[in-house]
C-alpha cells in the first residue's frame, strides 16, 4: 500500500520548519530504511520542544509558592503617602489562607476545562492560548490594590496552572519514544520545582518594602517568554494522528525520531482518537494509513466512537477504574501533605530562626526539590515507576513523622531537618509519578478527559489542605502531621494493589490491561 504523497506534500509545506527537516535530513528520505523510530533515542528536535511546552507547568511551580516568602510585607507594613499602589495590603491570617487557596480554586476551574483546550486547538496550541490568563493573572496581583485584588489574581493565575499541568505532561507522553516516556515526563515535575525554586529565590531578594510586586509579577515574563518561543515546538503527532492529519502526524513524528522508519511506533497508535474526522478522513483516502494499520471501516470506526469528555469518562465501563486510579493518585498526593512544606515553610522556619535566615532555608528548599526532582531520571525508566513510588511514600512516612515530633516537641533542629527530608522523599516519586500515570493508564481518547478528573482531584486537595491546616493545627497542634502519615499509608496500600508498571510499554498496551 503506497503512501499518500499529495497529502504529505500539503502537510509537510505548510511547516518550514518540518519541511526542511524532511528535503535535508538523509534519514528522512526513504521510510523502512535503517533504524526505527521505537529504538530512538530522546532527540534534540524532541528535547527543544518539550523544554518549551515545560514553561507552562514552570509557571505553575512559580505560582503556587510566590506568596511563600513575601507573606510578611505583604500584609504588615506601615502607612504609606503619596504613592498610587499602597506599599502593602494588610490583612488576616484567614483573608491571607483564602488568597492563597483561591489559586487551587482557579487551579480546579483550570484542570476541568483543560480537556476541552486540548482537543480543541491541540496540546501546543491550547497551552498558547492559556497563556492569556498566564498573562492577567500576575497583572492584577503586582497592580493589586486591595486584598481582593490579589485574590482574583490568585485564581486567575490558577486557572492557567490548572490547564498547563494537565495538558504539558500530556504532550510530552505524546512526543516521547516509549522506551524513555518517564524520563521525558520528568521534564513537567523538573519545571513546576524549578519554578518554585525561582519564586524563592525572587521572593528572598525582594524581601522588602513593596518589591514583593516585582515578585507576585515575575509570571508575566515567563507568559511572554512562552509566548515568543511556542512557534518553535511541534504539536503532538498522536493529536494530529487522532484528528485524521496522518501524514502531518509522521512528518513530525520522523523530525521528534531523526529517523525515517516511523511505521512501528505509528502502527501502536491504531486508530482511535476523533472517530468522526478519522472514519471522513479514512473514507476520502484510504491509502493514507501507508499499510501500518488494519483499515477500518467508516461503520465500524462510528460504531465505537463514543466522544469522551469529563461528563461522561466515569460513565464508560473501560475507563472507570482508570479514571478511580487517577483520581486517588493525585489526591492522595496532595493529603501527604507536601503543600504545607511549600505554602508554610517560612512560617515555620520563623518559629526558629530570623525573618532573613528563614528566607534562605527556605530557597534552600527549592533547590533540594530540584536536585532530588532531577536524580529522578536515573531511576524512572530503569527501575519502573512502581519502586519509585513506593520508596518515595515509605520515606515520606518517615520525614513526616519526624516533622510532626520535632515540631511537637520544640526540637527546632529536628523539625528543620524534617522539612528538608520530606521534600526529599516526595521530589523523586511521589512528585512526579502520579502525573506520568496520569497520561499513562488512558488511551489517545480519553487522554484529555482523564487528565482534566485527574488534576482536578489534585487542586481539591491542595484547596483543602491550604484551607485545613492551619485552623487543625490550632486545634491538635502538631497531631494534624498524623493524619498525613495516616494517608501515606492508605493510599500506599491500595497503589500496591491496583498501580499496574507501565515502563516500556506503549499507551494503549496500558490501556488494554484495564479492558
């Protein structure tokens, strides 16, 4: 069965950047030639543009912890004169939590609405759009002029959070060989702590007076900058293989490859995805699928092409359990309580040490979340993700059992410590995993729905712990870290039953264990 030259020509013209790759690269000439794209390697082509899709979840990490360090200036100062932007925006410790949860509420909005982004304008294209949000949000805080103000800049911005961890380790699940899927993925955790290693180092430096703008605003450049440099990354070739675009779908896939035998990785694919353009696409040029997949008939593709959505994803049987996984896994990772590290750490610092000391354990927190983020990548793909995961919540029972007692006990030292050895234990596993499964245990069509649930249980832990922790705390002291071992422990018992491995497997072989 021949391929479909026009089309490939059409498609292939309509992207410079794809067709020069094609005329000039040799490998890119002759299809069945040397080596397959199934035994690439992690390109540069595939590195460029999953570093440039990571901008959107690099935001997100600056987002959730950009009111960290600067919590002090912000709502304490002395009256200021003559300025048009007051110096700070004094308020409660409960207006204070609920500008800062609100960003989990905008987060939720976010993540449900993210599906929709996806498959509507395609993973790249829908992050583009997202950034116009990305770009509001940290407007209205560094122009904030009341506590309301930052509190609507605060959901705005996690309306972009939400829709960029949902669709950017999406996209790269879908751009990276299967071999190296969870080394690639790590790119979407190594951004979110990288972003949150940026906000503290921003946060500490401007640590004065009303420089806390400069640091509430610093997301519009990381906007802009996503912005400028989205034209240079790929979409996805599995969205525009979904969406019936076959050839465009190979050309980029060979360009992500460097190779011109994609025939074995696209043969994987099938045919599911948008049945309706597929079964049209199919039915006006047969020829197209170029002999890697079993023809299907327009009939038979309409017959079991059911859209799923988030309104109806929990609805279908082959993807129930899938959908409960996803849901727990985030959730749960969120009850381990790894956001009070992040949204209270300089609280709890202060207890101890000075404001400006404070500032500097807690940038110190940052880059050991980076350091054990990245050691990740010798492990993901060799090991599996299952040990991974499970060493990461054994360890984090510790660390937060250590934090608790240390803090109970007035051992200042000890309590210290334990911060550091929970971010530890939770950056090489428990941080990244569940959003590599995430884009894992569903196929291409029920990838966006899946994700949207997914990252939504997410964002309803994180509103609920931000909310939570500090009137428990007030309650029972440091008896509230109890009821995060006591989650490690459950979830840790139901993963171990139900958390099937997926390294080096392909999506929908994934998919097929749960049919």
């Amino acid at each position: 069965m021949r391929p479909n030259r026009a089309l490939e020509a059409q498609d292939t013209a309509s992207s410079p950047l794809l067709a020069q790759d094609t005329v000039e690269s040799p490998l890119l000439t002759r299809a069945g030639v040397g080596p397959t794209s199934l035994n690439a390697g992690i390109t540069w082509a595939c590195l460029g543009s999953a570093a440039i899709v990571c901008l959107a979840p690099l935001q997100y990490g600056y987002h959730i912890a950009e009111l960290n360090t600067p919590k002090k200036i912000i709502t304490e100062c002395a009256p200021s004169i003559g300025s048009k932007l007051p110096q700070c925006l004094p308020m409660s410790d409960t207006m204070f939590s609920l500008a800062t949860s609100l960003f989990a509420v905008g987060g939720l909005v976010g993540s449900l609405c993210a599906g929709w982004l996806a498959e509507r304008f395609g993973r790249r294209g829908g992050l583009v759009y997202n950034n116009i949000v990305f770009v509001l949000g940290p407007l209205l805080m560094a122009l904030a002029v009341s506590p309301a103000m930052l509190a609507i800049g605060r959901f705005v911005s996690g309306v972009g959070s939400g829709a960029a961890i949902v669709v950017a380790p999406l996209y790269l699940s879908e751009i990276a060989p299967v071999r190296l899927r969870g080394t690639l993925n790590l790119l979407n955790q190594l951004s979110i702590v990288v972003g949150i290693l940026l906000t503290l180092t921003v946060g500490m430096v401007a640590n004065r007076g009303s420089l806390w703008r400069v640091s509430v605003g610093g997301g519009l450049v990381l906007a802009c900058a996503h912005l400028a440099l989205s034209a240079l990354a790929v979409e996805s070739p599995r969205f525009l293989w979904a969406r019936g675009r076959r050839a465009e779908a190979r050309t980029v896939l060979r360009h992500l490859r460097g190779v011109a035998d994609v025939d074995a990785e696209v043969a994987t694919w099938g045919v599911s995805g948008d049945a309706e353009q597929v079964a049209d696409d199919m039915a006006a040029d047969p020829e197209s699928l170029n002999g890697t997949v079993k023809p299907v008939s327009s009939t038979e593709l309409r017959a079991d092409g059911t859209r799923v959505t988030v309104f109806n994803i929990f609805r279908l049987a082959q993807y129930r359990r899938q959908w409960l996984l996803v849901l727990l896994l985030q959730f749960g990772q969120q009850l381990s309580g790894i956001n009070t590290v992040f949204y209270y750490s300089s609280t709890v610092l202060e207890r101890m040490f000075s404001s400006q000391l404070s500032s500097v354990l807690t940038m110190l927190i940052g880059v050991l979340n980076v350091v054990a983020t990245a050691s990740a990548a010798l492990f993901i793909d060799r090991f599996g993700r299952r040990p991974l995961l499970f060493t990461s919540m054994a360890a984090m029972i510790v660390a937060v059992t250590l934090l608790g007692v240390g803090l109970g006990l007035g051992l200042n030292v000890l309590a210290a410590v334990a911060l550091y050895l929970v971010v530890a234990a939770f950056a090489p596993g428990f941080g990244p995993v569940p959003f590599l499964l995430g884009t894992e245990l569903f196929d291409v069509r029920a990838a966006s729905a899946g994700g949207a649930w997914a990252l939504g249980a997410n964002w309803v832990g994180t509103f609920i712990v931000a909310m939570a922790f500090l009137p428990i705390q007030s309650l029972i002291g440091e008896w509230v870290f109890a009821i995060f071992v006591g989650s490690l422990l459950v979830c840790g018992g139901v993963f171990y039953v139900y958390v099937p491995e997926t390294k080096g497997r392909t999506i929908d072989e994934i998919a097929a264990t749960f049919k």
